[in-house]
C-alpha cells in the first residue's frame, strides 16, 4: 500500500528536526521504517543511524520489517533499541575503555526489580531514617527522584517534610550500596548515562559525532531523564524525528511527561510538525466516538483520526446488575458472535482497568470451554519465588554469578547484612574476585569481624555442600535436597503475610520441580541431565517467557495499558464505571485526564465492533456498593452508541442467540 502524503512528507523530511504527531492506527512503525530505508539508500552509514522505542517487541517489530526491506547484514549494523539498551549499549562501552570515567568495573551487574528491592528493604531493616513505607515504595520513590533526573545529593537538599528527608537518605544509601556491589538496576541505565555524558565533554562529543540520525518512538511516553538524554545526543549536528501521541500518554505514574512534545518546539524551534490523521485500523464510528471522548481533554495539538474503511456498526453498551452478570454478558456475546458471524477465538480482546477484573471473566469463560490467554501478569519465572530457587541453581554452576549470591545469601534470612554485604563487595574489588570467593577468603575476617564472617561462612559451607553434588544425580532431586536443607517452605510460610499466598507460593515452587522432573524425563540421555544443562535450558525458557509468541490462539485477557500498540477484530471494555474506569482514586483534573486517554486507547483498540459493560453494582474493601456508569459513556456520540437499557430483547434476537448457545453446546458435545 502506497504511503499517504503526510507519511512520504515524514519520510522526505531529512534534513530538519521533525515532530510527527502519529494518532492510533495511522502507519508510525511503517513510515519510521521507510524512513531509515530511505536515509541507507541515500547513502548514510548504518552504524550512524539510531531508532529507540519503549519495548523489545516495538524494536524486535521493527528490526523484522527492515529486514524483508534491505540486506540482512545492513540491517544488523542498524541501532534499534529500547532507551534501556541505548543507556547499557554506552555505559558499557564507556567502562571498557582503558580510562573510563565511570565510577563502575566493565563486569558491572544489571539488578532487577525485585533484586533491587531486596537491597532496599535490607537498608530499611537497618536504620530507616522515618521512612514511611515498606521496601516497595522505598524503591518506587528512588525511581522517581532518578527518572526526574535528581541525585542523592539534590534530594536531600530539595526535601520538604521528614518522609522527604528519609527517602533522601535511604537514596543516598542506596546508591552507596549499589557502587559497592558494582552494580545499577534499570533507572540507572539512563540516570548514570545522563550523568557521564553532562559531566565528561570529550565522551559526549564522541556519542554526539557517531549518531547521524535518531528516531524516538512513543515520544509522549518519555520522563524527564529520557527527555534530557535525547537532548544531550541532539547536542551536535543529529538529526531527530520524534514520533508520539499526547492523546495515548498512559504511563504518567511511571514518570511519562506527555508535555515533552510541546517541550521539543521549546527547545528545537525549527522543529516541522507533521499530523499522521488517517486511521488504517478501525471503522469510522468507533473513530469518531474515540474522537469525542478525548475532545473532552486540553490539547495543545489539534487532531481528529478517520478512516477510509467505512462506517461500521454502533457501539454496544451493556448495563450488568454485578460483576458476575457482566462476565456471563461478554461470554453470550463471544458466543453469538462466533457461531453467528464465524468469529475465531483469536479475535476477541476483553479489556479492563486493573488485573484483578480478569477472574471472574476467566472462570464464565471455563465454563463454556473457551480458551483464552492472560496477557500483561506475572511470569512464572518473574515469581519470587521461583527466582529464589533458579538463583541458587545458578550460584551453584556458576560461583562468579554476583547478582545469584546477593539474592540468596541472605534468602532465607542469616542475619548478613546490608553493612556486611557492602565490606565483603569492597573486599572482592580489591582482591579482583566474585563475592562467593571472597567470602571463602581467610583474611576477609579482619574485614567482616568474626560474627559477620562465620554467618557468611555458614552459608559457603552450604553451597560447598551442594556444589559437590552438581555433577552426580537427578537435578531435581539436588533441589529437593536444597529446599529441605534451608527449609524454604518454613520461610515462605513466615515472611508471607497471608496463609493462601504463602500456599499459593509454595504450589508454584512445587510446580517447578515437577516440571523440573519432566524435563530430565523427556531428555535424550536422563542419566546426562545435569544441573548445568538445567540451568542453560532454564535461562533460555526464562528468555522466551519474556519475549512471547505473538501467535495467540485464544481469547485475549489484559488491562488496557499493556493492550496499547495491540488490535483486535472485536474488544470487549470491561467496568466502565465511575471508580474502575476512571479509577477511583484519580480524581484530580490531570488525572482525570489520563484516565480518560486511558478510555482513548482502549477504544481505538477495535477494528470492526467495540463493546462496553458496566456493573450497577461492585465490591470495594468486601462490600458492595452502588456504581455509576462512566462519564466516558455519557461524553461517546449518541447516534453511534446502542445503550441496551433493561427493555428485553426482540423475539428475532432472543431466537438468534439461543441458537447460538444451542450451537455452543453442540460444538461442546462433538468434542
């Protein structure tokens, strides 16, 4: 399909800072694309050009469209990454330089979320300054101060109140930590980026000469470090085009700045504007309803989508008397749809505001032996749990694995602390050694003291023990062994707070042996089946879990944050009702605001038909209460909405959907 005017201006534009205001459905990945094709046919080097975006599947999408356009090798030598890469990718290159400005030794370790808040509710269980709070929102604070571009330093200065005062100072520790263990968790990739390239002139001149050309897409979901890092690389004759939408900006309580569009004509002034309007997704009327709900909002861009795909059928509003009414509701109208109109499974999306909503859906929808798919929860291999025991695993094959020893050394509890950790990690650096080495170390008692060190002692005795047996035996019954010796489920049951998650977590770890079992089972050689082999086909697993199969054959489950960028033949919007959507507790205008694009992009998810539910009735803290329909609702265009009030359906449509029940049970019966 030939691009439309608007888009080839887009692409043609290469010589100026360009803005491209991208509405939903309107072909952004397809004119970033044909813009980079353009700019290597015209001769610019590959390794010159960067394109970022939010996620691994946006990057993955995109480098899969350049390579059925250009030569496979050209593409590889593109810079497509999310912002997270883009700040490892110069990080890492910068520490391996002979002379590195970087406060950091090349092998520095990436720490994850639950990793990072594990040293943060160790420095808690310390000394916590008045901190407010448990080790979640110590770590969500930090993130804040880092995302708006705030040290340790400026916070402490900047603090307002006592609880200000304390994160100020958990920061700092923090931090200190982090350096110690040679390790920076996600915020750093871009935080610590930001502060090298401000502070170093030469390393920033280097990065500014080798990036010709930058493309950012989702620009209206950047936060001020983001922000400043595009910024800084602009700094010498880069040429950026920004590609975003102030009207899907969903992310601001994970610091998204949609004003960082209006700030891009602030600082770049010559900056073109171009509008991509024309919708290739969805029917006109779902269009226009999406147009009038988000008119509702300031806009400091004009924009309205259409589409040449035609009018399409109404909007269909359904009130439920409760949740349960609302879930049978969805499930007689997938079921209509399928046996009347030939729908498929993989056609259908039921989205909604907040996961706990998907229960009752799942269960109508096992009722009537209809497959879906949870998208957007947690991994099973993301589960704490899980890594607990896959970090021992990888301690136990590999004794250099830092981030492994600082996630069990002290799971379950011995009592090593997060002054102890910090010793033994300044230790290691001096001796040039992993943390389990230098924890073997004679003279690292000097360092610790005596009681720190035989507690850490007692925990190297432990994995001596078990490393002896890695190479002998069945792997899953080595991690038995391992659970039982540090009584794990006994620590489960005593750091959860309640008895069915404790019960819950310990099935899940039950899980993974048996899984475990069935690998080693089902392997060419059982006898061969080692804990290191178990480990590779573990890590690869955990990689693919990530990085799922966009090959859904199922209904598709998932709030409406993690459906943005998705589409769907039919979508079902679940709970829209005032204090689920908008939520409850957004009741201030900006607020309102970006619930309301939350309505937007949940709209503008349909292609052919978009259905609403609301329940007249919820549970809120285990008591019902009365609810009202979204204003969302009353703001949608009443010549293109059908809101079924609680008169009864026609004879003709009653006929019809009780053959389609007919219709499912048959299909039931036959298989």
């Amino acid at each position: 399909m030939e691009l439309n005017p608007q888009q080839k201006q887009a692409v043609k534009l290469t010589q100026q800072h360009c803005l491209l205001l991208a509405g939903a459905g309107s072909g952004k990945t397809r004119v970033i694309t044909e813009k980079i094709i353009g700019l290597l046919q015209k001769g610019v080097p590959a390794e010159s050009i960067f394109a970022v975006t939010f996620t691994n599947k946006a990057a993955r999408e995109m480098r899969n469209r350049l390579k059925t356009s250009i030569d496979s090798k050209l593409a590889g030598q593109l810079n497509i990454s999310t912002f997270h890469t883009l700040g490892l990718k110069i990080l890492r290159e910068e520490c391996n330089k002979p002379h590195s400005k970087l406060e950091y030794r090349a092998n520095f370790t990436i720490l994850d979320s639950s990793d990072a808040q594990q040293i943060t509710g160790e420095l808690l269980r310390q000394e916590t300054h008045g901190f407010q709070g448990d080790e979640a929102n110590a770590l969500w604070a930090i993130s804040a101060l880092k995302n708006d571009l705030i040290s340790p330093q400026a916070a402490i200065q900047q603090a307002e109140d006592a609880q200000d005062t304390a994160t100020a100072l958990l920061y700092a520790r923090y931090q200190e930590q982090l350096k110690a263990y040679n390790a920076v968790d996600f915020d750093d990739l871009i935080y610590q980026t930001v502060q090298l390239l401000s502070k170093f002139q030469l390393v920033c001149e280097e990065w500014q000469q080798r990036i010709q050309y930058l493309l950012v897409d989702e620009y209206q979901d950047t936060n001020n470090c983001q922000y400043e890092l595009i910024k800084i690389l602009l700094g010498g004759k880069s040429v950026l085009t920004a590609v975003g939408d102030d009207d899907q900006s969903i992310y601001a309580w994970r610091g998204a700045k949609p004003e960082n569009l209006v700030r891009l004509r602030d600082d770049f002034p010559s900056i073109e504007l171009i509008k991509l309007e024309q919708n290739y997704r969805s029917m006109g009327r779902i269009l226009q309803c999406a147009n009038a709900v988000i008119s509702n909002n300031p806009h400091d861009f004009d924009k309205k989508l259409w589409s040449a795909l035609g009018h399409g059928d109404r909007l269909e509003i359904y009130p439920c008397e409760n949740p349960e009414d609302e879930a049978e509701r969805v499930v007689a109208e997938i079921l209509h749809l399928k046996f009347q109109k030939g729908q498929q499974n993989d056609d259908f999306a039921i989205l909604y505001r907040s996961n706990h909503q998907s229960r009752l859906i799942e269960s109508a929808l096992r009722v009537h032996s209809l497959p879906y798919q949870v998208s957007g929860g947690t991994s099973f291999f993301e589960r704490s749990e899980i890594k607990d025991v896959l970090s021992y695993l990888r301690l136990l094959c590999n004794p250099n694995d830092d981030t492994a020893f600082l996630r069990v050394v002290n799971t379950p509890r011995r009592e090593i602390g997060a002054k102890t950790l910090e010793k033994l990690a300044n230790f290691s650096k001096q001796e040039d050694c992993s943390l389990l080495e230098a924890a073997q170390n004679p003279n690292a008692r000097s360092v610790l003291g005596d009681s720190a060190y035989n507690r850490l002692s007692t925990f190297v005795s432990l994995i001596e023990l078990f490393f002896d047996k890695t190479e002998d035996g069945r792997p899953d019954d080595l991690i038995q062994q391992l659970l039982k010796e540090i009584d794990y489920e006994g620590w489960l049951l005593m750091v959860t707070k309640e008895a069915k998650q404790a019960e819950s977590r310990i099935e899940n770890v039950q899980s993974l042996l048996e899984w475990v079992k069935q690998m080693r089972l089902r392997a060419d050689d059982p006898e061969e089946f080692s804990l290191k082999k178990l480990v590779d086909k573990l890590s690869l697993l955990d990689i693919l879990d990530k990085q799922e199969d966009d090959e859904n054959k199922g209904i598709q489950l998932m709030t409406v944050h993690a459906a943005k960028g998705l589409e769907f033949t039919n979508v079902f919007v679940v709970g829209m009702e005032e204090g689920v959507l908008p939520h409850f507790n957004s009741t201030e205008d900006e607020q309102i605001q970006e619930e309301r694009r939350l309505a937007y992009v949940a709209i503008t998810r349909a292609q052919q038909r978009l259905y609403i539910t609301y329940a007249k009735k919820r549970k809120r803290a285990g008591e019902w209460h009365d609810t009202d329909p979204s204003r969302f609702i009353s703001e949608l265009p009443e010549d293109d909405i059908d809101w079924h009030g609680k008169e009864d359906r026609s004879p003709e449509e009653r006929k019809e959907r009780g053959q389609s029940s007919i219709a499912s049970l048959k299909a039931m019966l036959d298989n």
